[in-house]
C-alpha cells in the first residue's frame, strides 16, 4: 500500500489557535473532520490515519513548534517509511492574497521558518508544499504580530472555501500527484 505524509505548520497551545500562522494545522483539521478521523498524540505531533483508494495516508501536526518542524517530519518518513516524494507541507504564504493557494513540486523556503527547518534537516529542497495565502496587511516592521495575529471573522469567511479547496487539493495529491494538481489547481485561485 502506497504510503503518504501530509503536513500541517503551526505551533502548538491555545494561544496560537486560529492564527495565521496556523494554517496549515486548520486546513488538516478540515481535511481529519470531513474524513471522520481524529488526531492522537504521538511522539513529535498530533498524528491522524486514514486511506483513500488503497492508499494510507498520515496527517502531522508537528509538536515541535514552527522553527523545529523539520524533526517531526524526518522522524515520521522515517518510521513510516515514507519517500520525501509523497509528502506534502501544508503551510502559510505571506506573499499570497488571503485565501490564494499555490502548490509547488519543490523550491526555496522563501523565508518561512518552518519550511526553512524542514530542508535543512532532511538535505533537500525537493518536496512537495501548498501555500495558503494570509495576506500581508501588516505595517512596516510588523510582520511577527501579523503571523502569530488570530484572523478575524471576516478574514475567516473569505478563507473557508480555501480550506476546502485545500483538502480538494491534498486528495487529488495523493490520487492523481502533484503535477496533475498543479494543472488542476493553481490556475483557478
């Protein structure tokens, strides 16, 4: 059975809940919810299972906060014996409108910390990653407050249906791969 790791970055604790920085957690929370499977805490994240069409897939939500997220991934390919090819990053964009969604086959950090630990721990840029779009409303200087920041009611009704487009996404990746996907997908947002 094909095996698959889909990542969501954030930090973990109630006084991150519903940042923007924790997108990548909201979007596998959608995805748990509507496949009726819940998280366990498991060494190094909150791990869920399921399988879709033959193929088992494993959810993390790394524990390890944000600029560590590279320890939980390298650990769980490994004990699952996951090719880096079959894992997808679910993670904020900065430099993508609220609600924007870009999935790539592979590239740089782009200055995300959390993806930034990812490569340095497992040697390679080579893996596959979807950006959620936050925005960058923010002042001059302000960028932290802007990540760490909790959306607004408002910002969460225009990012819902990102999120279930997201979880659209996450299966096609899983069922068609990242190349069908990308054609699929990132010309419609």
């Amino acid at each position: 059975m094909d095996k698959y790791l889909i990542v969501g970055l954030g930090n973990v604790g109630q006084k991150y809940d519903m940042t923007r920085h924790n997108t990548g957690f909201m979007v596998l929370d959608a995805f748990a919810k509507a496949s009726n499977i819940v998280f366990d805490d498991r060494r190094y994240g909150f791990v869920a299972e399921t399988s879709l069409k033959g193929r088992k897939i494993f959810l993390l939500k790394p524990t390890t906060f944000m600029n560590l997220s590279g320890n939980a991934v390298r650990y769980w390919l490994a004990k699952e014996k996951i090719d880096v090819e079959r894992m997808l990053v679910v993670v904020d964009d900065l430099a993508l409108p609220l609600g924007s969604l870009r999935l790539k086959a592979s590239g740089s950090n782009a200055g995300h910390n959390g993806l930034g630990n990812i490569q340095s721990v497992l040697g390679t840029e080579r893996y596959c990653r979807l950006r959620v779009g936050i925005g960058n409303d923010f002042p001059r200087g302000m960028q932290v407050e802007w990540v760490l920041g909790r959306y607004s009611d408002e910002e969460m009704k225009a990012l819902a249906p990102a999120i279930d487009t997201a979880c659209e996404m996450i299966r096609s990746f899983v069922l068609a791969g990242v190349d069908i996907t990308m054609n699929q997908y990132n010309k419609k947002r």
